[in-house]
C-alpha cells in the first residue's frame, strides 16, 4: 500500500507536466503554422532574429 | 468591405508601443515564398519582427510606427511579387481564439480522463474483493478532486450555449449535455461523500472530452473556411498606385482612396475603384461585373469600374467613386443581404435536437418520478434518472452530423471540390433543380480561336509570335492554340503595340500586322463564322498577302452537356440565367442541351428569377462564378462556383471546384445525398443505441463500466461508418 502513496502523486505529476507543455506550447504559438513549420526545419540560413 | 476612418498613407501617430498588423498574403504556396516573405517585411526600416504562416496564408508584423507604415511593407511585398491587403484585427482574432478555446479544454479533459479512468478501473477490478475500502474510498475522493475543477472549466462551452438557448426559450444538443454532465458530477460527489459506491465521475468527463473533440474538429472546419474567405475579401481591394500632385507614386491599400485621387492602373491590374479615365485609351475586360467576355474599348472620358481589369495600356484614371460606394460594393451589399435570407436555415442536428432533448428529459423525469412510485429512496431514484440522461446522452447523436460532414469534406477535396458552409451539404441535398451562369460556368470563361483548321501551319506561326508580345486575351488565346499545334512559339523582338488597334513589327521593308480588321486592311467580316464569334477576331498581315481571319469564341466546358444530360436523368430540372445577349445565350443553351434559358438579366432579376422559383416551392442550386451571379449564389438554395470565379463569389457560394471540367457539380451533389443518408444512418444507430440501452437504465440495471463501454462503442460506430464516406482515392 505505501507504494500507492508515492506512485498516484507520480502518475498525477508527470500528466500534469504533459498538459502543462501542451498548454504552453499552444500559447507560444507552436501550433499557429503546422505547414509552415515544416519548411522551415529545411531552411540552411539562421533565422533572421539570429543574424544581426 | 468596412470604411477606414484614417488614410494609411499617414498613419503615422505618435505611439512609441509597436503597432501589429495582419495582411492576408495569398499567393504564399511553399517553404521558399515563406522566407522570401517574411525576409522583404523585416528589410523595411522600422520593422521589428515578421512571422508568415503558409497554412492561414497571412503575415503578422510588428513595427514601429514612426519609422514604417502599413503600406511600406504592402508596398516591398509588391515588389517581390506578392500581393497583400491589411485584414482587421476585429475579423481576424475571432475564429482563432474560439480554436485555441476549444483546445486548451481538450487537453485539460482528457488529462482528467485519462487519470479518472485509471483510478475508477483500479476500483471497478478491485472493489469488493481484494481491494481495501478505504483505498477504493480515496481512489474516488481523488476523482472527484480531480473531476470536479475539470467539470466547471471544461464543461464552459456547453453550459454557455445550453443556458443561452434556455434563456431564449429553446431547446437544443447542449441543454441535455449540460444537464447529464452537472447532474452526473453533482450526484457523484454526493455518493462519494457518503462513501457509496455509484460514482460517474469517469462517464462525466470521458463525454466532456469526446463532445469537446467533435465541437473542436467541426469548429477547425468553420475557421478554416471563413478565413480563406476573409484573405480573399481583402485581397479583392488589394493596392492601388496613386499620382501626387507632385508627380510621385506611392502605393495606397484601396480602401483608404478618395474620390478626386489620380490613380495608375498598368497593364494587367485590376481597376481599384469607380472612375473616370483622363488619360490613355485601351481594352478593358468586364466579366467580373458583366459577365461579358469580350473585353471593352475605352478612352478619356469614359467610365470604368472597380474590379475591372485593364488589358493593354497603362490608363490614369480619377476616382468617383471609392470604397464602400463603388458598384463592387453595392453588389456585395445585395449579396449580404441575400444571404440574411437563408440565415434562418435550421440545421439538421439541430432539427434532431429538438425531438431528441425533451424526450431525454421526459424518460429522466418519468424515471425517477416511477421509482419514487415503487417506493425506492430517493438517492436510488435519481441515480438511475442521471444514468437514463448519462446513457441517452447525445454522445452518437452529436457526433452523426460533424463526423458525416468531415468525412465527406474531406472526400470531395480529393477530387477537386472545396467545401466552404458546413451545412451547404445538408442544403445540396435537397436540391431539385440546378441553374447555370453560362460565361464562366457552363464555358471556361476565356476565348478560344475557332475554326482552326481553316489557318495555315505558317500563319499560325508568324500571328503567334506577334502575339507572345501582347498580354490581350485574344492574343493568349492564339498563342495557346498555336502552342497545342505546333509546340513551344518563338517570341520575335521589335514589335509595337497600338493600343485598341494590333501590333506591328518592320523588318526592311516588309511588315507583318497583327490586330483589327482596320489595323490590317481587311473587309469587315460577313462570313457565317461571325455570329457565333460576335465579332471577336483579329486578322493577321503578312506583307502584301491576304490578311489571314482568326476568330474567337468562349469555349464550352468539354463535359458540359454530357452533366447537364446527366443531371436531367437524375430528375433534375436545369435552367441557363446569364447577363449574356439573347443569340449568344441560345446558342449555348443548344449546345449544351438546356431547354429553359434567360438572356440580358441583371444580378437583381436573376435574384428575382430565384425567389420565383422559391416560391414554387422549388429547391435551387446555382452555379456561377461572375461577380454578377454573387448576389445569386448568395440567395440560392445551395450554391457552387469554379475556382475561377470572381473572389466575392467564391465567398458567396457553398462550394468552390476545380478544373475545365463541369462535373465537380454531379459529385457534389452525390456527395450531400450520401452524407445525408449516412447521418440518417447514424441517427439511426443512435436510436436503436438508446432503444436498447434507455429500457436497461430505467429499470436500474447499468453499471457504470457498462454504460462507459456502451456508449463508446455507439460513437465508434457512428464514426466508422461516416468514414466509409472519405474512401476512395484522388480522381
């Protein structure tokens, strides 16, 4: 049973930390441009924010 | 189409926060356009950040204010090629955040089901048997601890729409959701308080997720749609270029013209607004307002409308009229207008809902009211009235439609067919009578040289390559046909083009003409081709040799009267409405095997001609493509338009297809018949579902692991059998 008290707090922490990221991820905008992103896995030059 | 109160030009107040801006950027396709884009936006001096999205089409920018504009960047798209044109923040944010609402309670609840789920089979495999109850006791307190914050933020959306629907005095989907949902929680945590063993918290909110899924893909479907009506809404106005007093151009989005600015329209754009031209005379091609496909001749003084476009010479025109008062917008005014009427279709899940949730209510009610009857304790009672509401719950019913009209969208895409209303299949299926626009619809809408056999392999290819030179539609048109015969034309130099009147090349003494019959010293022509090409020709002069006669004709669509015949067998009536001369309109109708055609209409006697039919209790589907079919498209029963067409009609109509040929139009219809009969299907697996399973639960025999598994196998099915509606591959 004392095994019950640290794995239920396991399996509620780590589906919270995945909902958390999802969460996150689609506020920052990760799911904006779902074409768009794969083209730009393929771009060679930096991201212009890099270049300056 | 909304007034700007500031001009863009001089935007330039004095805020020191950068200022965002959204442009719809349409002809972006693929990863290179996206840097080269978004590259050019970040060049303008002031320009602080540039993000293009290839999937909604658009660029936001963040700039600031007093060092760039608006327009600078309209303006450096323009010379990389792309056209852009500002979309309002107000129209732009709407279907997103509806989206990313949606999404952020998917996730949060199928989190709490994926973990609900786990606690409750650890209780239903263990309880009673090895199972301590003070274990199965904290396993429930833990899902309603998690259940419960789930419930309130998750539920949101049916409980906004159950309550605003109650409050308007109607019924409909979400009441029942709402109602099975907090009844099932509330009861829950009732029995889980006092240590029972009938706890739903799993049931509740496995529903919410799977209801949430089915709401976020048929909301996906909406925006996707409305936003590609939007990007082409405002690219319709696109820029205009404006000459200063000064002499100087500068690039100014249409909307934000006055009536007096001098305007530049060049060689293959389109007119932005209402107006006079002062200077220049040439072609102008009408369709888009007209229907006609011959282009028109123009010269100082005459007037030319927005959305016109100029064919052959550069024309300085004044504006009359800009913005919402030009002829573009008062026919999508009528357009607007016509579509109010058919705002107040109802929806077939919505009809379903109207049936199906009081009689839920009724079977809830009549169950707990019958066991009180029989003298079981209250708590007894109720649990079995919330699961008779948690097994009737319209998880089948609510996913019948959004799960049919996904499946056959995604069908009619493969083969060339854009879906735009999700409820235009519902309506397509009703039709019983199709009306076609002839120019552009039944014809492709673009010249094409006739009797071709009449015409030497060697002038073929001197008058094709005066042509190359030319960007006249008859021009193309003989360039392509001369292509398809003798393969790649070889574009000569020194030519000179006189606008209205043909081209001219010198070579020593010899010249070779290329235009009007004048322009080369031909008779007028009174042979038996004239008619049918209604003067639309050009005659080519090589030296002192007989001019040679090309005539041009709008092609029929090769399969045209093969679906109009297809059609007809169906049980269809067909009509021709067009804005056409009589002989032209006869002509085609013959041809294609049409027996009821109109001639000379306008857009308002072709809505006319509709609410007639209307009246008769006929069911329409228009098929169009001018801007003077749109208002027509918007008033018909259900409506469809090539890809071809006029962007404001493509806005207006239910479907969009693609290609030479006609029969995207038979496919669509086929396609909304068996949508409609696969959702009758469902509604009928969801009956016998609840015929079964409604019986079992009133008399108190569900347990909560059968009323889970159950109800998950209607939805698979209900789901499965709209997919059989997807097969099929590319045609």
């Amino acid at each position: 049973m004392t095994s019950l008290a640290w794995l239920i707090p396991a399996a509620l922490v780590l589906a919270g930390a995945g909902l958390i990221a999802f969460l996150w991820a689609l506020r920052s905008g990760q799911f904006e441009d779902l074409e768009g992103a794969a083209y730009r896995a393929l771009e060679d030059e930096p991201p212009d924010d890099e270049i300056t | 189409m909304t007034a700007h109160p500031t001009e863009l030009a001089t935007q330039q107040a004095p805020a020191a926060a950068p200022e965002t801006l959204v442009l719809a950027v349409d002809e972006m396709h693929c990863g290179a356009c996206l840097r080269l884009v978004e590259r050019a936006a970040l060049r303008v001096p002031g320009v602080e950040s540039a993000r293009a999205s290839l999937a909604a089409k658009r660029l936001s920018v963040t700039f600031d204010p007093k060092q760039a504009g608006e327009v600078d960047v309209i303006a450096a798209l323009d010379r990389i090629g792309f056209t852009a044109a500002p979309i309002e923040a107000v129209q732009q944010d709407r279907g997103d955040a509806r989206q990313k609402y949606l999404l952020r309670r998917v996730a949060v609840a199928g989190f709490a089901a994926m973990n609900i789920m786990l606690l409750s089979i650890s209780v239903w495999s263990g309880e009673g048997g090895s199972m301590d109850p003070a274990v199965a006791a904290l396993f429930r307190w833990l899902s309603a601890l998690i259940a419960l914050p789930t419930v309130v933020y998750a539920g949101q959306p049916f409980f906004a729409s159950g309550f605003a629907a109650l409050k308007g005095g109607r019924l409909n989907m979400d009441v029942p959701i709402s109602l099975a949902i907090i009844l099932a929680t509330g009861m829950s945590l009732y029995q889980t308080m006092l240590n029972h063993q009938h706890v739903y918290f799993d049931a509740a909110v496995t529903l919410l997720f799977f209801l949430l899924v089915g709401r976020y893909l048929d909301e996906t479907l909406r925006v996707r749609a409305r936003g590609e009506a939007q990007n082409l809404l405002s690219l319709q106005g696109g820029i205009a270029t404006v000459l200063g007093s000064d002499g100087v151009q500068r690039k100014v989005a249409a909307h934000a013209l006055h009536p007096g600015d001098r305007l530049l329209v060049a060689t293959g754009e389109r007119v932005a607004a209402d107006g006079v031209v002062r200077e220049g005379r040439g072609q102008i091609d009408q369709s888009l307002i007209t229907g006609e496909t011959l282009p028109v001749g123009v010269k100082p003084g005459d007037q030319v409308y927005a959305g016109t476009l100029n064919l052959t010479q550069s024309l300085k025109i004044e504006v009359t009229a800009a913005d919402s008062a030009t002829l573009l917008a008062e026919i999508s005014r009528l357009m607007l207008a016509a579509e109010q009427g058919k705002a107040h279709y109802r929806r077939l899940a919505d009809r379903a809902a109207q049936i199906y949730a009081p009689a839920v209510h009724g079977l809830g009610l009549a169950t707990f009211l019958g066991w009180l009857a029989f003298g079981a304790p209250w708590q007894t009672a109720l649990t079995y009235a919330i699961s008779v509401l948690i097994i009737t719950c319209p998880c089948a019913l609510a996913l019948a439609v959004p799960a049919v009209q996904i499946a056959a969208a995604s069908r009619l895409f493969k083969r060339g067919v854009m879906v735009k209303a999700p409820d235009g299949l519902e309506r397509i299926a009703e039709i019983d009578m199709v009306v076609f626009d002839k120019t552009g619809t039944l014809t492709l809408g673009k010249p094409q040289l006739i009797d071709e056999t009449e015409i030497s392999d060697a002038d073929m290819a001197a008058a094709a390559a005066l042509a190359a030179a030319s960007h006249h539609p008859y021009a193309k048109a003989l360039v392509v046909a001369a292509e398809a015969r003798l393969g790649a034309v070889q574009p000569v130099s020194g030519i000179e083009e006189t606008p209205g009147e043909g081209l001219m090349r010198r070579e020593g003494k010899s010249e070779e003409r290329l235009g009007s019959a004048a322009w080369c010293g031909a008779e007028a022509d009174g042979s038996e081709g004239a008619e049918r090409s209604q003067g639309a020709e050009v005659w080519c002069r090589r030296g002192q040799e007989q001019p040679v006669h090309f005539r041009f004709a709008d092609a029929i669509r090769p399969d045209a009267a093969e679906t109009v015949a297809a059609l007809k067998r169906q049980g269809y009536r067909i009509a021709l409405l067009s804005g056409d001369r009589a002989g032209i309109v006869e002509e085609t109708a013959q041809a294609t095997g049409i027996d009821t055609w109109h001639a000379g209409l306008k857009p308002a006697d072709k809505i006319a001609w509709l609410e007639a039919r209307a009246e008769e209790g006929r069911k329409v589907l228009m098929a169009g493509d001018g801007l003077n079919d749109a208002p027509a498209l918007a008033a018909a029963h259900a409506s469809i338009s090539p890809a071809s067409a006029a962007d404001i009609s493509q806005r207006a109509a239910d479907f969009v297809f693609q290609g030479a040929k006609l029969s995207p139009v038979i496919e669509a219809i086929k396609t909304g018949r068996r949508a409609r009969s696969m959702a009758f299907q469902n509604f009928g697996v969801a009956a016998v579902y609840n015929a079964i399973c409604v019986p079992l639960a009133m008399l108190g025999f569900v347990t909560p692991l059968i009323a889970a598994i159950v109800m998950s196998t209607s939805s698979i099915l209900v789901t499965l059998n709209a997919s059989r509606l997807a097969g099929g591959g590319r045609s």
